[in-house]
C-alpha cells in the first residue's frame, strides 16, 4: 500500500503489517535503555509516522511497547509507520525503577523519549528489516492515549509547571505536525478533586492555550474519569475547548475510557468493549492524518460521512 492510497481499502480487507521488536536505543543519563516497537506495511514507501504513547493502566505489559496493537495494527495497514515506546512509567519497569526520581509516572521523561526517537529515526529506520528508504521524515505525528495523552499534549506545545519547582516546563517537538489525543487528561486547578488528583500535582498546572500544533482530540462520552475530577466526561474535551485552532473534536458514543479496547484485546480495564468501535476510531483517526498530512486527501471528509451520520453514527464531529 502506498501513502497516496485511500485508508478506506486497509479496512475493507486485512492488509499484510510488518512489526518489529524491540528496537533498542542506549540513552545517555536515561536509567535503563529505551525500548520501541515499530510496525508498518508491507509495502509503500513515503509513509507518515505515529509516535504512539501508552497509557499507565493497570495491566502489566499494555503500558509498553507491548501493548495497543488493535489500533496500532489498524494504523499500520493504513499505511502509517507507528513507532511505541516503552516509557519509564511502564508497569513492566516498576519496580526496578520506583526509587528513580521522576517515578512512578516519569511525565518529563515520556515527552523527551519522543525526542530521543526522532533523533534516531534514521536509525530505527536502518535497523527494522524491509523499512530502510520507506519512512517520509517531514510527516511526523504523535498520538497519545489517558497518561499518554498528557505526553502528547505537550509534545504538542501545551505547557506544564514542573511541581517540584514551579518552573514552566516547554516540551514542545517542532519536528511533531499533528496530534491525536486519545482520552487524554483535560485542566487540572480545583477541578482535581478526585481520589487520585494529589498522585498526579503535574496535570494541576497544564496550559492548553499555547497547543497550537494542529490535533484531533477523541473523546468518550461515557469515560467519566471520577478517581480524577466530578466534571464527567466533559474533562476529556478541554484539550479541544481551551486549545487555540485548528482543532478537531472527536465525540465517540458509548466509549468509555478504553474507547473499544484500543489498549489490548480481551482487556480486564476494558469496559466498553467493542471491536467495531476500534475500528471506526481507526478509520477516522487514520483519514484525519492523512488529509493533515495531504490536504488535497478527502479521507477524512469520506470517514466522518461514512462513521458520523446515518442511523447509527458512531460519534460526533466538530471543529474550530
């Protein structure tokens, strides 16, 4: 499949999808070595990248390079090159790592391993067999799932107060050109008033208002994230509403915080399983993307009138 082809045909029929693992990179001052999954068509050349970053979760091996490949897969036979780090905060590091400063969900650390890829893509790029020549280093995306949607944010130029100093913290990768926030974290302030609000002090300071890069923010609108905030699931969409434009919401009916089960088949943290919802969030995810990357590419005006309207839609679109 080329990158020029419709990402219609990569969900009518399964497309053949290479995946490799793991990519390791040695990176200095970093505690223990960096970890990457990369998977890709078969065939194709010019293909866009997703640096996609898990969530934390409570399953061992999903938070790492292990885990999302039923949208990961999905991307992929799409024609995307997507990359998966195995950040610090993964469960499968715990406990090698709980007294490394930074612990237990290394938020700084997870944005610059984004960096530390792009730095080496070249070198990821030579290692992976059948990928040499494939990659289109300009067409550069990052997504980013719960936690892992915080990392993209900022990644994406959302700024964050660092809560052991109260410096402003500026992660922000120009190399990055669009965004896909999946269940991602929205405000922090006194609307943190859950059970877990005081474990997280770095969502207390996030600033939507400097994320300028172009984004497709997805939410649920039944992931009612209460050990966070009472707001419901109108805090997944603030990453939308408090952002400056071009920005795209999502809104995926019946989703819950897994969205389908984007994490894992068969997940026990699944609660709103749904093949077919994977599946839509896919196609869509996939035509925003492309037509990000190749305006003149109606993908994504074709998914949301295919996904979006008729008697069952899967979701709602809006954008500013």
């Amino acid at each position: 499949m080329t990158a020029s082809t419709d990402t219609a045909a990569a969900f009518g029929s399964p497309a053949p999808v290479l995946s490799y693992s793991p990519v390791v990179l040695s990176v200095p001052g970093r505690p223990v070595d960096l970890q990457v999954r990369v998977s890709a068509p078969a065939t194709g050349t010019g293909l866009p990248v997703i640096l996609l970053s898990h969530g934390h979760g409570g399953s061992n091996n999903l938070s790492s390079l292990n885990g999302y490949a039923p949208i990961a897969n999905l991307w992929a036979a799409a024609g995307f090159v997507v990359i998966q780090p195995t950040h610090l905060s993964s469960r499968t590091l715990s406990r090698q790592l709980a007294d490394t400063p930074g612990a237990p969900f290394f938020w700084r650390s997870r944005a610059e391993d984004m960096s530390h890829i792009l730095d080496r893509l070249d070198e990821i790029e030579k290692t992976v067999p059948q990928l040499a020549g494939r990659i289109d280093h300009d067409k550069i995306a990052v997504a980013g799932h719960s936690l892992g949607g915080h990392t993209a944010s900022l990644l994406l130029g959302a700024r964050s107060a660092d809560p052991d100093t109260g410096e402003e913290v500026n992660l922000t990768e120009p190399r990055i050109k669009v965004g896909v926030l999946l269940a991602a974290p929205g405000r922090g302030g006194d609307i943190l008033n859950g059970p877990m609000a005081e474990m997280v002090p770095f969502f207390n300071s996030t600033d939507f208002s400097t994320m300028a890069t172009p984004t497709l923010v997805v939410a649920g609108d039944q992931d009612d994230s209460k050990h966070f905030t009472d707001v419901g699931p109108d805090w997944h969409t603030d990453p939308y509403r408090l952002a400056p434009a071009p920005k795209t919401l999502l809104t995926l009916f019946g989703a819950e915080h897994l969205l389908g089960g984007i994490s894992g088949y068969d997940a026990d943290e699944t609660t709103d399983e749904s093949p077919e919802r994977v599946a839509a969030l896919a196609r869509l995810t996939s035509a925003y993307l492309r037509t990000q990357f190749q305006p003149d590419d109606h993908a994504w005006q074709a998914a949301c009138e295919a996904l979006t309207t008729g008697a069952d839609p899967a979701g709602q679109v809006e954008s500013k």
